[in-house]
C-alpha cells in the first residue's frame, strides 16, 4: 500500500507546474487492445485517470484500434478493460505536449464465452421473450455497418426502427443489471417513469438508451464504436444511493410585475455555476433535475461570452441588448451584462488560501474525497511560488493539518493531500470556525485571503442548521477573508446548506462533479474563481411606463431585493471575480396581461414630461472595492433601440437559449411557443464561439434530454 501511495505522489508531483496548463499543452493517446494470442479485443473499454478519478474514455473499434486526443501534458494511469478479461493497468504513462504517445494494451486471461449483453428481471411475470444472444467478431465483419448500434440489432429479442433500439421484455419496472451489478431497480419507481437499461456489446457499454413502461423503445445513437461515449469533460454518470437525501431550496419564479406600481427591479449579483452542473449530472445520470436545483442565472453565467474588457476606470464593463423574445411574440429580451476587468497571473495579489476539507464518512464514495484530492491539486498547479497554502480537516473534530506554507513546496502539499482519508461524523461548524481563525492569523494585507471548503454540506455535529451556519459565516467574513464552496458528490447532497454558505460569506459557490468540471473552475477559470475585483455588487432597473408596461426578471430569485437595499452599504451583496461576466435577462411587455391585478395608485406624480421619450429605462450599479466599505455608483440609460432575434449579437442569442432550457426544465408557466428542437436550433446558431467546447456539451445535454422523451424523475 505503501509502494502505490509513493507511486501516486511520484506521478502527480512530475504532472504538477507553476503555471496552470492550457488546451493547447496536451498530447494523444493511441495503440491497439490486443489478448495473449495477438488477437484483436473488439469494443474494449480504455481509460484515463488522474490517481483514482477519471479524465477520459473511449472504446476500440472492431480491430481493436483506440485514440485519445487533447490530454493536459502530464502523468496518468491507463486501464484497459472488457468483460471475459482481467483488467489491465499501465501505471505512469507520460503524455507530451504536441506529441502522440503509443501504449498497446495486452490481455493476459483466456476471454470467459458471454451468456448475455443486456441483463434483465422481470418484476411482474415472466414470459417466454428472448432476452439475450451470443454473437461474435465474424458475425459483426458481417454488417454492412459495424457501429455499436448495429451490433445490438442482430441480438433476439432486440430489432431496430426510425433509428431507435426495441429490447422486447424490458418493463417500465424491470430491474436492469450490467456486468451482474445492479443499474437502478423498479421499485418505488412510479409506473409512468421509464427505465434505463444498457447494452454490453464486447464486455463495453455500447449507449445508453431509456424503455419506457411497456413499449420497450430506447434510443440508440449510430456512432462508431472508436467515438468516446464520454467526452473529455465528463465522466460516466453517477448512480445514486437510496435512500435519496438531496436537499434543495425551493423557489417559485419571478412574476410579471406593473412598471407603474413597481418600476424598481433591485437584485444582487450572482456569479455561483454550481446549477448548471448538477442539472448536467442529473441529466447524464438519467433523472430530471428537481426545480431546485435549476437557478437559471448560474446557468447562464457558467459560460464565457466573450465581453470587452472595461476601459473606463471600473472594474466590470456593462453591456446591454434589447431583442426580441423568441417564446413570445408580443415580448422582447432586455440583456444586462457585466464583464469583469481580466487580470494577468502576475499582477495578481499575493494569496492565503486555506483548505478546508470534509473527511468525515460520507466523503468515501469515489466522486467525493478522491475527486477533491484531484481538485485541490488542479489548484496546486494554478498557485505561484510566493502563494501560500494552509490546511483544515474535520470529520466528528476538526484539526489543522498544515500550517500556511508557501505554494512553492509542493511535495509537501501534495503529501497531506494524499493522505487524507474519510471516516467518523461531520463537524462542519466546528471546521469552519478552526479555519476562519488560521486564515486570520495569517491574513495577508492589500492580499488575497480565502477560504476553500470542499464537502457534500452534511454536516451533523455541532452547528448544523441553515440559519446557524449563515449566522457563523456572517461573522467570520468581517474579518476580511472571502469563501469559496465546492461541492461533491450524490445521493446525500446538501445544495440548499452550500449555497447559503456562499452567499453568506462573500463567496462563490461551483459543483465538482468531475474532474474536468475542476479543471474548468480551479483552472483555466482560477483568477475569476479565486480573486475578487468588486464586492457588494447590486444592480437596479428602472423602467420607463410609457413604454415598459410589465417586466420580469429571468431567474435570480434567491438574490432580489427591497428596492431600499440599493443605497444601503450595510446589506450584504454578490462578488465578481476577476474576468468573470454577470448577464441578466429580462423579459419585457408593451401590456400588463400577466400580471396579477392590483388596484391602480391614486396619489402619484409623473415626471414624464422630463423623460426623453425613447427611454425605456434607467439602469444603476453599486459596488464596493475589495477592501472598501463605501459604494461607488454606475448609471446607464437604456434607449428603445430593439434588434430582431437574428440581428441580436451571438452571446445575447446563447444566453437566451441556456435561459429557456432552463425554463424548460423549471417546467416554467412562461415559456411559450418553443419546443426543444427550436431551443437546440437557436443554441446551435449561436455557438461559434466555443474555445474550450462547453457550448457544443451544452448542446449535446439538451439533445440527450430531448432524446429520452422522459425521465426517471427523483
């Protein structure tokens, strides 16, 4: 145990550099999954991971061929698999930059003749379908198409139609078991709800598809085996344990609201993205997304838009658009947008960041403890010699593992990282109260002190509840130290608890669920992540009656306030990171049709003789510097200058598309007139700009949701 923990450190300590590593500072992977005889090993499976966590797949092609493209330069272990076999794991490989590196993968064991390829018991009676069939290499050599799809169709009991796979014998309540593991069963499913099942095809997944009850139609994608069924970011989806314990706020969406009764929209920025994941999480794992955990602000806000960077003293630029709205006809989109100033690496400040790491026994599944261990070291890689880094752990007490110590020893970092293990109950108040006080003690003046809190929020001893949680952070971030919450893991997951934490304490707030999600935030986003630039941002919109008769602000419900909050620099607001966007949409009317009838004011006075008549509004933004106590204000006019949808900039089209997705799956009474296909049309169109692919996943999200027609609901 001990060799394989050296090991482990040895491969990462060679992987890690000062600098975070870019897209284009990645290699290839290729070679040919071959048995003891030199024989081809067809549909093998081929995986890449960092220490235990997973970074990429693909599966081999017919000759055994496989390729894995656009891997960060580094170390990492490689496993080859297929049922009938012995896994195989090539420890160390070293993958170069601009450079295509060759490992063959040798199966050493005889292959074991499969009974089935899709294992399934039937919950209510048993009938007489054929439900499984032995076929090998020649028969495949045999189709006039040789991808995954089309091997499954020449299976009894399985037979193809307008592109989709029909398994007879698979019930709506059937459990469903791969390789003799149980998938997810029936039971406590409702009967409308449908039922994933998977197709082994080679001892590898060949897609994954959805039976409703009854029908036994799941959707199969015709795409050659050699294409990888997970992509670069994304690893397979997670199962969730029974019984479910997720926790989420529930919230009811922003109405239509009169311009004449309440011209003033105030709210607070909100620059969290852990939304956006888990609605990708719970999508990828087959399960419609509870309401809430579907906050349509952090979905849009997870993406790059590309803004200008601000040229006027400020350190966010504002941008705004007026659109039409492609749900409704008889609305327009007003877009608000800022874009924070983008700081170089080394003009940064110098840094204190503080660890805090829950260990205790919930943190053993491998998505949790072993994925924070990765995140951390993405981190690692991020930080420069002159940052330092302390360490907190708790389970049923919390300790200071490492005292601050220069991000330039790495080796010593890594060690304690490493040897975290998770066990006991979960002293959450307790950890973030020994944190906030070492962080203190070495709080950095004119710098950048923060807190890292790394947890699925379970907290059960000591201080546990919502509010008392919210009431210690409040006191702790007046010492000047900002919060960033990280969440892991399914199953027991305590959204509602990290977000309140984050909100609370001058913080943001990202859900890892894996480990290209912690290259996203901890990396390529690491400056925006983990330096602010402005804190207590509001924005406040004001519109014009005369034209503006109805408006409603599109998502951040959690982050609306009174309209007398604005100018209060008592009252608690969001930060924006460097180079971080903030966009906000919302959803304007010539009429008061949606709104909920109110009596009409009788003593009110009208400045509209005042008020040029093509404004529609006025919008006003307050901030306080980092280390500020008092609020600088922002003024903007808006003028009623609208384009139509075609016409309207690419990031105002993307960022309406991810909205109404959003509405979608909120199952919103607002959106109208457009079906899904419009949705991934209008999110197609606008997608060019896409460095890093997250537009293009977003898309294949949709499509994948789409696809299903229904999903396991929670």
């Amino acid at each position: 145990m001990k060799q394989i923990f050296f090991l482990v450190c040895m491969v990462l300590l060679s992987g890690i550099s000062i600098n975070a590593q870019t897209s284009e500072n990645s290699g290839s992977l290729k070679g040919i999954v071959k048995d003891n005889n030199e024989q081809p090993v067809s549909f093998a499976q081929v995986s890449v991971f960092m220490d235990t966590v997973f970074v990429m797949g693909t599966v081999a092609d017919i000759d055994g061929n496989y390729t894995l493209k656009n891997i960060t330069a580094g170390k990492y272990n490689v496993l080859g698999r297929s049922v009938g076999y012995k896994d195989v794991k090539i420890m160390g490989v070293d993958i170069q930059a601009f450079k295509t590196v060759f490992v063959d993968i040798r199966f050493d064991s005889n292959p074991i003749l499969l009974e089935s390829f899709v294992y399934i018991e039937p919950r209510i009676s048993k009938d007489q379908t054929v439900q499984s069939q032995t076929f090998n290499r020649q028969d495949i050599l045999k189709l006039p198409s040789r991808d995954a799809s089309s091997a499954a169709k020449i299976t009894g009991g399985a037979n193809g139609r307008n592109g989709n796979l029909s398994l007879r014998g698979s019930r709506g309540d059937a459990l469903v078991f791969i390789d003799g593991v149980k998938v997810r069963g029936g039971a406590g499913i409702p009967q409308q709800a449908v039922q994933e099942v998977q197709v082994i095809i080679g001892g590898t997944p060949a897609d994954i598809g959805y039976s409703e009850r009854g029908g036994g139609i799941i959707s199969m994608e015709s795409v050659p085996p050699s294409t990888p069924k997970v992509s670069p970011y994304h690893a397979p989806p997670q199962y969730y344990p029974e019984p479910n314990t997720n926790e989420y706020a529930d919230f009811e969406d922003n109405d239509f609201l009169s311009s004449s009764l309440e011209p003033l929209s105030t709210f607070s920025v909100d620059v969290d993205k852990a939304s956006y994941s888990l609605v990708r999480n719970y999508i990828k794992g087959g399960m419609e997304p509870p309401r809430g955990a579907v906050r349509l602000e952090e979905m849009v806000n997870y993406f790059d838009y590309n803004y200008p960077n601000p040229s006027d003293g400020h350190p966010f630029n504002i941008i705004t658009e007026l659109t039409e709205c492609p749900w409704n006809k008889d609305s327009k989109i007003l877009k608000l947008a800022l874009q924070g100033k983008r700081i170089p690496a080394n003009e940064l400040p110098p840094s204190v960041f503080t660890f805090l790491i829950d260990v205790s026994g919930s943190m053993q599944d491998p998505s949790k403890l072993p994925l924070v261990k990765a995140s951390l070291l993405k981190l690692l890689e991020s930080m420069r010699p002159q940052d330092k880094v302390g360490i907190v752990v708790y389970a049923g007490s919390a300790g200071v593992v490492l005292e601050p110590s220069t991000a330039g020893k790495k080796s010593i970092i890594i060690n304690k990282i490493m040897a975290m293990e998770a066990g006991g109950s979960t002293a959450g108040g307790q950890g973030i109260q020994l944190a906030y006080k070492l962080a203190e003690e070495h709080l950095v003046k004119d710098g950048n002190n923060r807190i890292i809190l790394c947890t699925d929020g379970d907290f059960n001893v000591g201080i546990s509840s919502e509010s008392e949680l919210g009431d210690l952070i409040e006191t702790e971030r007046k010492k000047g130290i900002f919060l960033t919450v990280l969440g892991y893991g399914m199953g027991n997951y305590k959204d509602s608890r990290l977000e309140i934490l984050a909100d609370k304490g001058n913080g943001n707030y990202a859900y890892i669920d894996d480990y290209g999600e912690a290259e996203k935030f901890l990396g390529k986003e690491f400056a925006g992540s983990m330096y602010t630039i402005a804190k207590d941002v509001k924005i406040q919109m004001e519109f014009n009656p005369e034209l503006v008769k109805s408006y409603r602000l599109i998502g951040y419900e959690n982050r609306v306030l009174a309209a007398q909050d604005f100018n209060d620099d008592k009252k608690d607001a969001g930060e924006i990171g460097a180079g971080h966007t903030v966009t906000a949409l919302y959803e304007i009317r010539a009429d008061e049709k949606f709104c909920k009838k109110v009596d009409s004011l009788k003593y009110q006075k009208s400045n509209m003789s005042q008020i040029a008549s093509n404004e529609i509004g006025t919008v006003k933004f307050r901030y306080k510097k980092p280390d500020g106590n008092e609020s600088i204000l922002i003024t903007k006019t808006l003028n009623d200058k609208s384009s139509t949808f075609q016409q309207a900039d690419e990031s105002t089209r993307f960022a309406i598309s991810v909205a109404a997705f959003g509405m979608t799956l909120r199952k919103s009474e607002y959106i109208k007139d457009l079906s899904m296909n419009g949705i991934i049309d209008m999110a197609s169109a606008s997608g060019s700009y896409d460095e890093e692919g997250h537009r293009a996943d977003f898309i294949s999200m949709m499509k994948s949701y789409k696809r299903v027609g229904g999903i396991v609901k929670q």
